[in-house]
C-alpha cells in the first residue's frame, strides 16, 4: 500500500511520528506522499523527507491558506513555490465550505490557477483539494489544463456522474477514510465508478478518522482501513486493492523504486 495523500509532518506527530510510521511498514505501507500546506510548513515538511525515505513531499498552497491571505501575501507565497517546488505541486485547488469566507473565493481561484499554471511548466503531478466546487474547479481544469504528468484529486467528494469528466482531464481520484462511513452513499457510489486505473487511497492523516476507529487522530497504519472499505464497495480483495493503489500511486509520481 503507499498513502498518496498525508500530512505526517504536523504536529500531532512530533512525540511519535517515527514509531507509527514503523507501525504503517508493518502493516504493509509501503511510502507517503505529505502535501504542502502553507510556506510556514515547508521547512518541516523538507526535514521530513530528509528523515524518512519512504515521504515525498509536495508543496502548495492550500485554499484554506489562501483563504486567510491577502493578495499580496498570496503574491509572495506564489513567488516563494517556484523556489520550492520538486516531485509534485499541491495541494491547491478550491474549497466553498464552510471552512471559507465567500470573499476568499475569487483569491482562490487566482492561487488555483497560477499553481495549475506553475505545475504545467514544470510538467509534474498536481494535488487537488476539491471541496463544495466540483463544477467551477472542472471548467478551470478545463481552461488553464492539467500538467501532461497528471495529478490527483484528494478524499474525493464528488459525485460519480463527474468521476468521467476528472478521469477524461488525466486525473487519478483518491478516497480517504470518508467511505467508510455508509451514510457517505455519494463517495461510495464515486468508489466503484473510477477505473481500476485511475483509483488511489489515502489517510489524510491526522484528519479524516475513520468511523470503525475511536480516536482523536488519524493514523498512518489505518490506511488499511481505507483498502478494506473499497475491496468491500467494488467487491474486489484486499491484496488486489492494495496493489493496484500501490501501483498507481508508484506510477503517478514516478517512484516505481517503492514497489
């Protein structure tokens, strides 16, 4: 299994991280991918990777971060990626929850397409955090374009009637620990609409706990908890579901050498 999608350099981890992630080999994790957040994380996310062989890192902007910028920090922040940027850019994308203030979302739009812009220049994958925007995120994929190299579209949330239109743009989906919760019908019917594929999994840890698990975080050895919910939902086996994933996840950001 490889968790395309984390946030392991957060400080929920800082008393144990290297114990859990021993737990995650364990349990057949074979690597993870942690997504940029904010420029005030990107010295701790490059120590992470220092560290740990088996993390690659991403940096972005997340809607959220953009959300509690202004234009000018944004501007820099933007200024500050370029430097930054390795494998992957992400995550970024667009979020209308209520996590947002509504006059944060024409800035958002601005950081989407300037980070799309950005991964399309230096042709690598992009992580996407859609959230309550499916439809306007879709038409600027459309307008700006996807890097030839791909990306993914984190803990999807969208219906399984849009799963073609993300997967005709070059898209892989990923599923976190959502599906597991049964009143989740929507993400649950996505699940057996990707193809085989097209489809990752994901922690999303800290974040993002699964309902089968009584806990105040999120664990990186629970992607298992993700794997079983889909062999379950697409009526395939666990190992196959694992693999594939793994596979997937290997493909999309080159590091096949984690198989």
């Amino acid at each position: 299994m490889i968790d395309a999608h984390c946030h392991l350099d957060f400080k929920e981890f800082d008393s144990d991280r290297g114990a859990l992630l021993e737990n995650a080999e364990r349990v057949g994790v074979r690597g993870f991918i942690v997504a940029g957040v904010d420029p005030k994380g990107w010295d701790r996310q490059a120590r992470l990777e220092l560290d740990y062989p088996n993390i690659k890192v991403a940096y972005g902007l997340h809607p959220w971060a953009v959300a509690r910028m202004d234009d000018a920090a944004v501007d820099r922040s933007l200024e500050l990626l370029e430097g930054r940027l390795g494998f992957a850019l992400g995550e970024t994308g667009l979020d209308r929850s209520r996590h947002c203030a509504k006059d944060s979302y024409e800035r958002q739009a601005r950081a989407f397409r300037a980070q799309l812009s950005l991964a399309i220049e230096r042709n690598i994958p992009i992580v996407l955090h859609i959230v309550a925007a499916h439809g306007l995120a879709l038409d600027i994929l459309r307008e700006v374009g996807v890097p030839a190299a791909g990306g993914l579209v984190h803990s999807y949330s969208g219906s399984a009637e849009l799963v073609s239109s993300y997967e005709d743009l070059g898209l892989h989906l990923s599923f976190s620990a959502a599906i597991c919760n049964l009143k989740s019908r929507k993400v649950r019917d996505a699940v057996r609409m990707v193809s085989r594929e097209r489809l990752l999994v994901e922690t999303d840890c800290p974040d993002q706990i699964s309902d089968y698990r009584n806990a105040e975080r999120n664990l990186p050895e629970w992607l298992t908890d993700v794997v079983r919910e889909v062999s379950s939902i697409r009526q395939e086996s666990f190992e196959d579901v694992a693999e594939y994933t793994a596979q997937n996840t290997a493909r999309l950001f080159d590091l096949e050498d984690w198989l």
